[in-house]
C-alpha cells in the first residue's frame, strides 16, 4: 500500500487513533491501553500483514515519554510508524508488545535501561547496558555527574 | 551389582541436572567482549542469555550534544567493519531531511565504496569464523585479500578502517585519477582469489559436518527476532534494504538479492561468500560509469534539521541499520537512535542454539557476524 492507501485504510479501521502524515511515515499514536490490541490488528490484516518490527525507540519528549514503533510488512514492504505517549514521568508503564513481535523483548530491555520506561507484561525486564543503581541516561533531566558525556 | 545395572537400564536415573557455565566476557569467538550465561543438561544448550554492555559507550546520549557534522563520525566507531555504510546513512538521513539532492558522482562513488566495504567485511568475517572453526589458514587468506581494500581506501581518503569519506551534502574529497584502475584490477584479483575460499573451507568435509543441519531459524522465526543481513537471508527472509528500500546508485544497478532455503549455519556462511561475488558485479556495473560533477553540494556551516522524526536505512554487512533522528530545530538532535542489526541478530541465538552440542554454540554465534560495539553502541 502507498502511504495515502495506508493512511485511508488507518483512518477507516483505527478511528480512536491519531494520524499524522510525518516526513517519511504515516504515523499513528494511539492510548497506551490500545497499543497491543492496535498492534495485533495491524500484524494480523491480511491488507496490511505489518510482521516486521525493525526498530524500537523511547524518547523523552519535553511532555510525555514516548515510544516509537517503526514497523514493515515483508509482504508488501510498505512501513509506517505507531507512536505510544504517557504523561507520567516519575512511573512510565507501557505494555509490551512481545506477544506480537519478538524482538521487542529486548529492545523494550534497551528502552527500559536507558529511559526508565516499564514495560507490564515483559516476562523478563532487566537492564540491558548498565549496572542496576545507574540512573536512566537518555532522560533529559540525567545529570552527568562523573562527565562521562560532556568534557 | 544388580542396583548399578539397574541404573545404566533405566536411562530416567541418568538425567544430569542443568547447570550454567559462562562463555565470555573475555572468549576468543565471542568477536568482542560478549558474556554468554548457557545452561546446559550434560553437553546439550538448553538455554542461552546473551549479556552485553561491556563496551557500551553511550553513543546515542553523546549525539545529543553535537553536531550533525560531528555525529558522523561516531557512527564508524560502532560497526567499524562497516564504516563507510554506517557514515552515509547519517549523511543520507540529513540529506532527506533538508531535501538536498546530491550530485550523480556523489552516488555511485559512495555506492562503490560501500560494497568494497562490505567485501572487506565478510572477508574478516571469513577469516575470523574460520578461525573459530580451527582453520588459520582462512585468516590468512581473507586477511590477505582485504588488505588489498584497505590500500584502495588509504588511497582514497586517508584511512583504512574508519573511512570518514562521507560528510552531509557528499564526499570529503574526490577520487584519485587512479581509483578506477585500482578497483578494476582488484575486481580481477578477486574473481581468481574466491574460488579459493571454496577450495579451502566450503568444501571441507569437517567445516560442513560441523554447520550443515545447525542452528536452524526458520523463516517465521526469523521475521519475529528481526533477523536481517545475510543471517536472515539464509533464512530465505527477504530483507535487502538495498532492494526494498534503495538509496544512492541502488536504484541504477541490477543485482541479486542472495536468498538461500536451508536455514541453518552452513547457508548462513555461504550467503557471505556468494554476497562478495555479487557486489563485485555492483562495482564493475558502476565503476567504468562514474558521471562527471561535483563531489559534494555547498551545505551551510551550521546544519540545522527542521523539527520533525526522520529514519534512514541502509543496508550494512550486517543487515537492516537504522538512523533515527528526532530534531527540534536547533543545530543538534534532540534525540538519536541507531538501529543495529547485530543487536536483533545476537538474540536470535537462544532461539537457534536451543538443543545443539555445546561444540556446535560457537559455530553458530560466528554465523551471525557480531561485532561488539555495534550491538553495545
């Protein structure tokens, strides 16, 4: 599907959801306790077959946390972005969407370690880089304190 | 007497408990400082937990505070064998996003230079899995041929591993007169010099008994882990970003994508050898047509992306990597993430390596091509 197909199919299929035309990506953010149900129905659509999670990311934006799912179908190799945001800072939860693509049980680890976002319904959530009593680098307010980043 | 026949009749009192032993951090197949925690019953894996973050360097969080300029040369310190690659997909990835359309020249010149990169890759890779099978030789002869590379990169820009040549808007410098001649004649030496490699470990009765049949990952599988490179190839899993997705002269060269059926180990190797075979065809398509031009674009001093999420992917020795920058504006990211394919590649193991012989875990981590700082970042 191009992205216009993509778009009209989402906007058809996924009215609770928001959708955005990004630069590259039709990007679709939805309510953290839609994610899994949004993200089966995508891999499971015989129209979209989105099968291949290639990247996860957090990031700290300067509102909310957010992860980006940034997926692809092997099929029909069209990709789009789903995006996931939960205001609260101090105690992220996110499900984790293991149960529909594997890998995202270790770079959810990844996301976990190095922004502190917990993932419910992750069977084995440990850190993935660093020591247990490290704070959460890729958080904005991290203080560097043994200036490890900035000289 | 009868109690210890009894014992050797009924196998079910035979049963060993599981117990875990550490490969690594420091394990001369581990390519890099990679801790392996395995579980074993007798000689049989029953488990493998990949732990990383022994070289973890906290790339991501250093790009935040430079430049657009500056971040490209990080990005050859994670997956050194594929420097080149990972260099231009930064530069491509802030070339889409302030639509800049770099000149013809610009393309097939990184394209070429991409593919020696990838040559040289597999043939350290061929060289060091060798190794880990117990065949020196084959160092010698991968080493042997990818100095030859590494000359024609000296030549070109200076360095031989972390290449550096690529910068947003094109290329630090333009070829040298004799660069064409170089890679023609490298082109020949290789063609003469594969055949060896076959000679010497592909037809080897040992090497195949040990990988044929090995570590198998299905095709599902293999989708679901994120398995990409020549690794998801041998899986018949058709994840060339060079194809689906092309960037630079990919779009102006025939080539084929190498898909293999077996899944196993053995399919894993030869995918490498016959990808060499194929990206000579890609150079010598490109390499007598090089356009005339110039070899960058004037970009301003201070590159500034416009606020927006941008991803770039390429194709590197390993498989599917990916840039992906979070901008708000100002002159650097405000977020950046890179995508390496060796970490979805590293925890495919335990998948693949669930009820092989413990002999057999080493063969099947050096198939996968992992390069530590890639995976650690």
């Amino acid at each position: 599907m191009t992205n216009e197909e993509l778009k009209a199919y989402l906007t058809k299929n996924f009215p609770e959801a928001e959708i955005a035309d990004g630069p590259q990506y039709i990007e679709l953010t939805v309510k953290p306790e839609l994610l899994v149900e949004t993200s089966k129905k995508l891999k499971e659509s015989s129209e979209t077959l989105f099968d291949y999670l290639f990247c996860l990311t957090g990031v700290d934006y300067p509102d909310c946390m957010g992860v980006i799912y940034h997926i692809e179908s092997t099929k029909f190799h069209h990709e789009m972005v789903i995006k996931v945001k939960t205001t609260n800072r101090t105690e992220p939860v996110i499900e984790s969407v293991r149960s529909v693509w594997q890998t995202a049980k270790y770079h959810e680890r990844e996301v976990y370690d190095l922004l502190g976002v917990k993932f419910s319904n992750h069977n084995d959530l440990r850190r993935l880089f660093l020591d247990d009593d490290w704070g959460f680098p890729l958080r904005k307010d991290y203080t560097d304190e043994v200036r490890i980043i900035e000289r | 007497m009868a109690e210890i026949k009894e014992i050797f009749i009924n196998s079910d009192n035979l049963e060993t408990d599981e117990f875990k032993i550490n490969m690594g951090p420091q394990h001369p197949a581990g390519h890099g400082v990679l801790r392996l925690v395995v579980t074993l019953e007798g000689e049989i894996v029953r488990n493998v937990d990949p732990n990383i973050g022994f070289i973890h360097s906290g790339i991501e969080k250093m790009c935040e505070s430079l430049a657009y300029n500056q971040i490209v040369h990080l990005t050859d310190r994670m997956d050194y064998l594929s420097a080149h690659i990972s260099n231009e997909a930064v530069c491509l990835c802030v070339e889409n996003a302030l639509q800049i359309e770099v000149p013809d020249r610009v393309k097939y010149i990184r394209t070429i230079m991409d593919e020696l990169m990838r040559i040289s890759s597999h043939q350290l890779w061929f060289g060091a899995y060798g190794m880990d099978m117990g065949a020196s030789t084959a160092l010698f002869y991968g080493l042997r041929d990818r100095e030859k590379i590494l000359d024609i990169f000296e030549e070109t820009c200076g360095a031989r591993v972390t290449l550096n040549y690529n910068m947003p808007g094109g290329l630090m410098f333009d070829i040298k007169p004799n660069f064409q001649k170089q890679v023609k004649d490298y082109i020949k030496f290789l063609r003469k010099k594969l055949p060896e490699y076959d000679k010497l470990v592909s037809g080897n009765i040992i090497f195949t008994e040990r990988t044929k049949g090995v570590g198998i990952l299905s095709l599902e599988d293999c989708i679901a882990y994120g398995v990409t490179g020549p690794s998801g190839r041998a899986s018949n899993f058709s994840c060339d970003v060079r194809k689906h997705h092309p960037y630079s002269a990919y779009p102006f060269v025939k080539f084929e994508e190498i898909l293999d059926t077996t899944c196993d180990t053995y399919a894993r190797y030869y995918n490498r050898i016959r990808e060499m075979w194929e990206s000579l065809n890609i150079i010598e398509q490109l390499i007598d047509n090089i356009p005339e031009g110039d070899y960058a674009v004037k970009m301003k001093g201070v590159v500034k992306l416009p606020e927006g999420e941008y991803m770039q992917r390429v194709e590197t020795a390993r498989g599917d990597f990916g840039v992906f920058i979070v901008s708000d504006g100002k002159k650097n990211p405000y977020r950046v993430k890179f995508r390496s394919p060796g970490f979805s590649n590293l925890f495919a193991v335990n998948k693949m390596s669930k009820g092989i012989k413990i002999g057999d875990l080493v063969a099947t981590l050096g198939a996968l091509d992992p390069v530590m700082p890639d995976i650690d970042r």
